[in-house]
C-alpha cells in the first residue's frame, strides 16, 4: 500500500515539474501573438508632441497698395452709375468729376451737380474708397429742383457790384464766380441764376464776405464769412 501510495506521489510531482517547465514557453507565445496587435495599436494611437501653430510661422505680408486717382474715379464712377436713380438725380442734371484726394484709409472722389455748363451750388456728392476699390462711405448733397432756364442772366458781376457799391467793395485779388444755379434757403424755394463773390463791407477791416446775388436783379441772396480757401 505504502508503495502504491508513493508512485502516486511521485506521478502527481512529475506532472506539476512538466507543466512548470512548460508554463513559459506557453507565456512567451502568448505575449508573441499579443506584441503585434500592441503595436498596431501604439501606431494609432495619437502622440504627445506639441501641435504646429499656424499663427506662428514666419511669413511675410503683402504690403497695402495705394490706389491711385485713375482708379479710383473708375470705381467711383461705376458706384454712381448703379446709384444715381436711387439718389433722384433728375435727367437734367448731371455728375461730374471734380477732384480725388488721398486720406490715410484710402480715396476720396468729389463731384459736383450740374444744369448744361452751369454748377449747381451746394450739391455735390463725394465716395470714399478703400485701397481695395471698395466703397467705404458716400455723401450726396442733392436738392430734386427743376430745370431754369440759364440762357437769361441779366445783370453781370460789375453791374450787380456797382446796385451795392455803398455798402460792399469787391475783395482784393477776388474776381466774381462764373454764373451758378442756386438755390434760396427755405420751403419751396425755386433755383435761380447767380453770382458767387468774396467781398468786404465798405470802410470795414472785417472778415472778408463771400456773397451771393442773384443774376436778374443784383438781390443779395446769402451772405457768409468767406472760408480761409477762398480769402486766400
């Protein structure tokens, strides 16, 4: 019995040695068909590197260029082509080009409003545009009046200066505008033809006048302190 019971002890231990010394060759086949799938995982997985800042790359801006007057008036002409029947600028008057100036943000075209050769005063429209062509403001000083008749002027500037010779005198080095279609000040005023002139009050040491008087009759129409441009 006793021998019986040993061989079964030595059978028992002879079959835990055999699996022991099995046990890592069975471990090592295991993390060998493991390692690929850890790797192809590992490539998918994303990695710690700091991003790329786009905003931080060195590179060179393209500088602004200044828009020059040609065009500039090109665009501005091509804006008041789409605009001018929104505005109500009637048949019988027409936009034209005055002059360009150059501001840090880019141009500014002026036009004046005219009947056939003869200015209409105070109405102008001005576009502002950036170096990119684009329109970045507009300005319109228009009045809807109807047409005058501008082949009757009347008195000329002499004539007017002489009705009001005791009470003005013609500034120095000034000369009378060319005739104008003005328009009064006030509720259904009708345009008129005109005479725009820089004078003084007679005996005065005042700030020069710029006055303006109406073709038909010499009537004084407006009077203002003439601008430093006009004094000038």
């Amino acid at each position: 019995m006793k021998r019986i019971l040993l061989s079964f002890v030595g059978l028992m231990g002879g079959y835990y040695l055999f699996t022991a010394e099995q046990a890592p060759s069975e471990v090592e086949d295991v993390m060998e068909s493991v390692a690929p799938r850890q790797a192809a995982i590992a490539l998918q997985l994303p990695t710690s590197r700091s991003p790329v800042s786009i905003a931080s790359a060195s590179v060179a801006a393209e500088p602004a260029v200044a828009l020059d007057d040609r065009d500039a008036k090109a665009a501005a002409d091509d804006f008041i082509s789409l605009k001018k029947e929104d505005w109500g600028i009637q048949p019988h008057h027409e936009i034209r080009y005055e002059a360009a100036f150059t501001t840090p943000l880019g141009k500014t075209i002026k036009y004046k409003i005219f009947q056939g050769e003869l200015a209409m005063s105070g109405m102008d429209v001005e576009v502002r545009l950036g170096n990119d062509r684009t329109v970045k403001d507009v300005s319109v000083h228009y009045n809807p009046v109807a047409e005058i008749d501008t082949t009757q002027l009347g008195m000329n500037p002499d004539q007017i200066l002489t009705t009001v010779s005791d009470r003005f005198e013609m500034e120095a080095s000034q000369s009378a505008s060319q005739p104008m279609v003005y328009v009064p000040h006030g509720i259904d005023s009708k345009p008129v033809l005109a005479y725009a002139m820089t004078v003084r009050r007679k005996g005065s040491e005042g700030e020069p006048i710029q006055a303006v008087f109406r073709a038909s009759d010499g009537q004084i129409l407006d009077l203002t302190v003439a601008r430093p441009e006009i004094r000038n």
